[in-house]
C-alpha cells in the first residue's frame, strides 16, 4: 500500500561535527545547525542545501542506525561537501545548537521540543506535528496523543508567503506540507480577495515517489511505481486538516475542501490543479500577479501556461498559471513545486533566514536542473 507523504490515515552521547563548507562567507557569527533525521530524504536535501549556505554552519547530523558512518559515504552526492558524521540524536548535544531541523517521522519532535526551546535552540520541524492547531483534530489524524500541546500556540505555521512576520519573530516553525504549500499557494490570492466561493475548492493533486521518505514499502517498489498511476487515500489524507486550516484561516470561514492526492511514477515533484468557482469575472490573472509580485519563490505564468514539475525540480520555486475551461464557469489553477524543495527542505530554510535575520534567498539561489 502507498503511504506517500506520510498521509494515509491508516497507516498510521553526541560530539560536535565539522563541514568545512559551512563556516564561510558569512559577515556574522556562523549559525550552529543540527538536523535530526539527516538519513531521510528531506534531512539529505537539507544537507544538500546547508553545505553551500552562506551562513550555515553544521554542527549536529543525526542517525540513529548510522551513528559513525561519514555522511559522504553514505551520500557520495555530498562528497567534498560535507565532513560531517551521523551521530545519534541526543538533546545535550542538540542543546548546543542555535537552531535545530527535525526532518523524522511525525512524534519525534513533540519529544524533543521542551528540552530544546528552554535551552534556547530555535526549532524547525518539518514534520506535522506543530501543523494543526488543535490538539484533539491532530490526534484524530495522526493516531496518537499530541505529545507537545503547551507550544500549539506559539507554533508559526511557516508559510512565509502568509506569515513572514510571525516567522521572523517565532522560535518553533512547523514547515508546511508538500501537498499544502502546491495547494494554498494556488489558491490564497483568491480567498484572500473574495474572489470564489470558499465552500467549494477542489484540490486534485499529484506527487512523486520521494514523498513517502527513504523507508522501504511494497507500494514504493519500482516494479509497482513505474508504469502505474494512482489515486490514494481517498477516504481522508492527513493534509486535508491541514490545508483546511489554512484557507479557513485566510478566507475567515470553514473552507469546503475536497483534496484527491495520486501517486506518480516520478521521484521529485508535485503537480496541483485547483477547481475553483468564481463570483462572476474578474481579472484573476492580476490578481495573482499583484499578490505575488514580491515573492521571490512564487513565479506567476502567462495565463494558459503549463507549469510542469520539471521546471522546478532541486528548486524553492512554486510555479502557477491560470486557465478557464470552455463552457464552463470554473477556474483552474495549475501549480508546481519539487516536494522535497518548497514542500520541505528549501522551505525550512527559507524560515531558517527568516528567522535569523538573513536575505530570505541566502542559500536557494540555484536554477532547476533540466532535464
Ligand atoms: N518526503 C517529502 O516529500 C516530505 C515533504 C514534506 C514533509 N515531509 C515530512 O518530513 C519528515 C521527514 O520525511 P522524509 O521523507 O525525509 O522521511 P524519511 O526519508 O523516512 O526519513 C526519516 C528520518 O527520520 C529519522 N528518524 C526516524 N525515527 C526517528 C526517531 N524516533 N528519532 C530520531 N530520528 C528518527 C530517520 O533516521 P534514522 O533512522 O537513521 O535515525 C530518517 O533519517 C516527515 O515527517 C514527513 O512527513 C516529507
């Protein structure tokens, strides 16, 4: 069974490390970074990421099966770039970090998080478990008691494009999801100036393999992904609480939200088509552009373009057009982003120079690579 983007609801003594890459370039003081979990698909992104931040300095990278193995080993795509070793995660170590990256399961954070802000280390969860505001809604979707509620209210949903403000000034981020950034960024201009009905957003989205993690499962094997295309979860994704939350928030009502995720035979990338119903006309187009004009991550295509998941593969780059179907009064609104980037790690950092005070760009300059 596919579980991509940990989503079907029915699945369910450290030494500081040198990288030579990541002391450099920087006027100020280098940040200390750890990153929990730097064996999973989106810590190595982090990884791939950090190693050429300008201000970026690795301090802590965690496995727990790897401890002592040279992360180059184990990712020859890092050789010359990283020094680090994995070590196994542990919170005196971790507590010497500035900021902290959790890229684990969900659960992982909640019980780190206490030890970690009352040392004063910033944290950056990519993972659900600071997402949704309600405790109870969270424990519904993920199976488990909220291990960490007494930070639900500080907890900065890190969509910058929403919320840069708070994230400048927040010390716990919870990173979006993949599925959600490619959906609310579809559609947040639109809510956000009453353009279409709130009670009626249809979110079809794709998304590669990538998205369920590194770990091994039947449905990510290559004999039953190539060739083969599939919806999945359509009794209930975990992202649906989530994007839900989101547009409820911004459009100031319950969102009515149906969200249809499918599986790809691909490794990197999400593809989300929105089917929207607009009060009347409108220039839409201008709409977008207006709202994004200042985003640096967000590109907003002619109208009638394709955005494909190529475009911005390995990139933090949200791409976006806008179609109206003939004969009929809907609005489409096409977007893409490489999950593992914008839907994780680029997105993380993003927060992290937020955060810190840095350029928001510092670190995610790089064009896609194509093909
Ligand atoms: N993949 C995506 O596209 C994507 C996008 C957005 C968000 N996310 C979220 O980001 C998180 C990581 O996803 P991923 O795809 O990178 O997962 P992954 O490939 O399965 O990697 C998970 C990592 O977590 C570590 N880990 C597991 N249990 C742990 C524990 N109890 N304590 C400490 N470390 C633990 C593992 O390392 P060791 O076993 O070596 O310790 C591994 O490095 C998930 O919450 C996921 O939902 C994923």
């Amino acid at each position: 069974m596919w579980t991509g983007c940990s989503g079907l609801r029915s699945v369910a003594a450290i030494k500081p490390v040198s990288c030579r890459s990541m002391t450099t370039a920087t006027s100020s003081k280098p940040i200390r970074i750890g990153v929990v979990g730097a064996t999973g698909y989106t810590g190595v992104e982090l990884l791939r990421l950090l190693a050429r931040h300008p201000a970026a300095n690795l301090h802590v990278v965690t496995s727990r099966g790897e401890a002592g193995t040279p992360v180059a080993t184990m990712f020859p795509s890092l050789r010359g770039a990283v020094d680090a070793v994995f070590q196994a995660p542990d919170e005196a170590v971790l507590g010497d970090c500035d900021v902290v990256f959790f890229a684990t399961p969900h659960g992982v954070a909640h019980g780190l998080a206490a030890p970690l802000l009352e040392r004063g280390v910033r944290i950056i969860d990519l993972s659900a478990d600071f997402r949704i505001r309600d405790p109870e809604l969270w424990a519904r979707w993920y199976g488990q008691a909220h291990g960490a509620p007494q930070y639900l209210d500080e907890a900065v949903y890190g969509l910058p494009e929403l919320n840069r403000e708070q994230i400048r000034a927040a010390r716990l981020i919870a990173v979006p999801g993949c599925y959600p950034t490619a959906v609310s960024l579809a559609v947040l201009p639109l809510l956000e100036a009453g353009l279409v009905d709130p009670d009626d957003v249809i979110a079809d989205a794709k998304s590669g393999v990538s998205g369920a993690g590194r770990k091994a499962q039947i449905g990510g094997l290559f004999a039953e992904v190539q060739e083969d295309f599939r919806a999945y979860a359509s009794g209930g994704h975990r992202h649906w609480p989530e994007i839900q939350q989101t547009l409820s928030g911004v459009a100031g009502q319950s969102v009515g939200l149906i969200f249809q995720p499918h599986l790809v035979p691909m490794t990197r990338g999400i593809h989300a088509t929105l089917y929207l119903r607009p009060h009347g006309q409108a220039d839409w187009q201008a709409c977008f552009e207006k709202r994004y004009h200042n985003e640096p991550f967000v590109d907003v295509m002619p109208a009638g373009s394709h955005p494909q998941t190529s475009s911005v593969r390995g990139t933090n780059l949200c791409r976006i057009a806008l179609a109206q179907p003939p004969h009929s009064d809907r609005l489409m609104v096409l977007s893409v982003i490489d999950n593992l980037v914008k839907g994780a790690a680029g997105q993380a950092v993003q927060n992290m120079n937020l955060m810190f005070g840095l350029e928001e760009t510092a670190g995610l300059s790089g064009l896609p690579v194509f093909p």
